[in-house]
C-alpha cells in the first residue's frame, strides 16, 4: 500500500504558517513578506504553503484572519451604548495587525475576486451580523420605529475609523475618544433624524 507523500495536512502545520506570516509581518511589513521566509520561519517547505495558499496574498489574506471571530458584544442597555460597543470592536479589529497591512492586504482582495468573496463571507460579514442585532435590539426596546440598512448603518460606523487610521494617518492613541463619538453621532442620527425612515 503506497504511503502519501509529503507531510500530512493538519492544524498543526496550519498553525505553524499563519504564526509565522504573522510575525514576519510584525517584522518586516507587508510588502517585504516572502513565502520563503514564512517556510523557512515555519519549519515547512514552500510546497506545504503552496497546498494551502495558492498566492503569498491568500496566505497572508488567511494568516491576518485566522481566529478571527466577530461576536456581538453584549446588550448595553440602548443603542448609543450598543453602538459604542461596536466601534471598539471594528476599531480594534483594524487595528490588530501591524501598521500597513490592513491596506496592503486590502489593495490585493480588491485585485484578486476570490479574496474578495472570502473578504466578505468572513470580516464584512462577522461585522454586519454585529450591527444587525444591534439595530434589532433597537427595534425591540422601542428606540427605532424599525431596522435602518444595516449597510448603510455599517458605513456609518466603519468608514470614519478606517479614514483615521488609513487615510488621514491619525494618532491611533486617539482612536478610542473617536469610536465613542462616533458611536454616540450615529445613534442620535438614527434615532432623532430622517435616517431612520426605511426598513431594511
């Protein structure tokens, strides 16, 4: 009976790649990242990343979500808290990797259709099923007449955290004051303004 060639497929190798492409990341960026160097820093040969990641962008794209798991924070009480709960989440998910990954990595899902879907199947998704408890915790308490887009309440929340951070290179240290803010600027759009007059 002829034995497989090569090492065997489990976590463990799984695990060893992304820790290793995470740390080269921390290193050395994202744009200096090599699969050479994850192999090498992984203890594997380049052949078992290449089973598992057609690209060194998919594997990075894989190590960078790894663990990544979303949930909605608990109910706070209102939507203003509730909100606030969010920002922090989407903040700190954007803030988890190293400086200058997170637009790298987004320049190639952009490139590339099938990093684009898993994109979206695991962090848009993950955040958007955040937001839409939420605004449904809102409808139940009687603060909304009924659930805004939640893409569009999404945006509201995810675009002035990624503009800070990515485009107008804030201090991150400052990022806190701005999610509470922000949290607290859309909750009272939502709730006192015209935006709150469509159903999801």
């Amino acid at each position: 009976m002829r034995q497989p060639v090569g090492r065997p497929r489990d976590g463990r190798v799984d695990g060893a790649i992304a820790a290793a492409a995470r740390e080269l990341l921390a290193e050395q960026g994202y744009a200096q990242l090599t699969v050479d160097a994850v192999a090498a820093r992984a203890g594997v040969g380049k052949a078992a990343i290449y089973r598992r990641h057609a690209t060194k962008q998919a594997m990075i794209f894989a190590a960078v979500m790894h663990d990544l798991e979303l949930e909605t924070p608990p109910d706070a009480g209102s939507l203003a808290a509730d909100l606030a709960a969010v920002t922090r989440v989407i903040a700190t998910t954007l803030t988890a990797p190293p400086p200058g990954v997170v637009p790298g990595m987004l320049a190639d899902v952009h490139a590339d259709e099938g990093m684009a879907a898993a994109f979206a199947e695991t962090f848009v998704q993950a955040e958007r099923d955040c937001v839409t408890e939420v605004l449904d915790r809102a409808v139940g308490r009687g603060e909304l007449p009924h659930r805004p887009d939640p893409a569009r309440v999404h945006a509201m929340l995810l675009g002035p955290i990624f503009a800070w951070l990515f485009l107008l290179l804030e201090e991150r240290a400052r990022l806190p004051e701005l999610a509470e803010a922000l949290a607290a600027d859309v909750a009272h759009s939502l709730t006192t303004g015209p935006g709150q007059a469509r159903d999801a």
